[in-house]
C-alpha cells in the first residue's frame, strides 16, 4: 500500500468517524460535565485516538471483548500541566438505534462517573443513574462482569451487555494508551 493511500484511508475513517462519533455528541455538553466533575480543571483538551491493529487487540485482549472500534474521541482534564482526569465517548448500536456513553476516569484509570448522552432506543432500556452509579470506583478487573460487581437491568439485557462492553473497552484503551500510569488494583471505594 503506497503512504498516500495509507493516508487517504486513515483520513476517510476519521472523517467517517467523526461524522458518526459526533452525531449525538455535544462537544459543549460532554465538556460541561467534565468540568462538572472535575471543578478543578483549568482546561478540557479533545482529540482523536486512532488505535493501530496491535493496540486494538491488546484492548480486546484486555477487556475480554471482540472487534472494538479503532477511533475514539479522548479528552484530557487538566489542572495546570497535570492530568487530573479523562473523558472517553463511545456510540454504539444497541438493538436498532444508537446509544452514546461518556465515560469519565481518574487519573489512575478508575471509573469516576458513567453519563448516557444519547439513548434512541425506547425509554424503557435506557440504564438509571443509579444503574450507572454501579461502574464508579472500578478499574478494569474480574469483577466488572454482569452478574458480578454490575447487577443485569431486568428488561434491558442488551442495554446492560452493551454498556458494561463500552466501559470494558474504554479501561483497556486507557490502559493501553497509558501504561505508565498506575492503576489502583483493589475494588471500589
């Protein structure tokens, strides 16, 4: 493959995934909540990841899930030149429709907050607060399983399959994308 249709393809899937990334994501809003979580932060800075092939099946690997997306929108909290905490949007296909996630983290790659910022299925599937609430002080480990430390939503399988795959995989794109950083081991808070 020559180097430019190399980057005529990596173009086109972040255009595409842009595109299909931003659908039902309010930059301003997902911001809003970053600095609602971290009131500390002087700056929220966004950008793209795009995982090479060897990334991507180390995140599979990790997370214990199969074909993960290769483009994720990250943005990094900062206070000062520190990165206090992150955010990571996920859209995926529930049954028909899509859902969007935000899933926030600490700076030692525990889950800090779970947010739905868009949910086109019926309101019925869609996971509570409380439900949510569930993944907070997690990192990735054998507990974050359905059945386990995540109770399943009645009702709403899929919905609870699908978000607790999203929050897996966002652990694992962390912990590849960082893995310097320590991650605390032992269960939640």
């Amino acid at each position: 493959m020559t180097t430019r249709r190399r980057y005529v393809g990596v173009w086109l899937c972040i255009s595409l995934g842009a595109v299909s990334l931003g659908w039902a994501q309010a930059p301003d809003r997902v911001e809003e909540i970053l600095r609602r979580v971290y009131p500390q932060a002087e700056k929220v800075e966004k950008r793209f990841i795009y995982l090479t092939r060897d990334q991507q099946a180390e995140v599979e690997r990790r997370a214990r899930v199969r074909s993960v997306p290769r483009l994720y929108r990250f943005y990094e909290v900062r206070q000062g030149p520190a990165v206090v905490g992150y955010g990571v949007t996920d859209t995926h296909v529930l049954r028909t429709h899509h859902e969007t996630l935000l899933v926030v983290l600490d700076e030692d790659g525990r889950v800090r907050q779970v947010e739905v910022l868009a949910f086109e299925e019926p309101p019925d599937y869609r996971p509570s607060d409380k439900w949510l609430q569930r993944f907070q002080g997690h990192p990735l480990d054998d507990r974050l399983w359905l059945g386990r430390d995540v109770p399943n939503i009645t009702g709403a399988t899929i919905t609870a399959t699908a978000v607790l795959r999203s929050v897996r995989t966002i652990l694992a794109v962390w912990q590849v994308l960082y893995p310097n950083r320590p991650v605390r081991e032992n269960g939640p808070p």
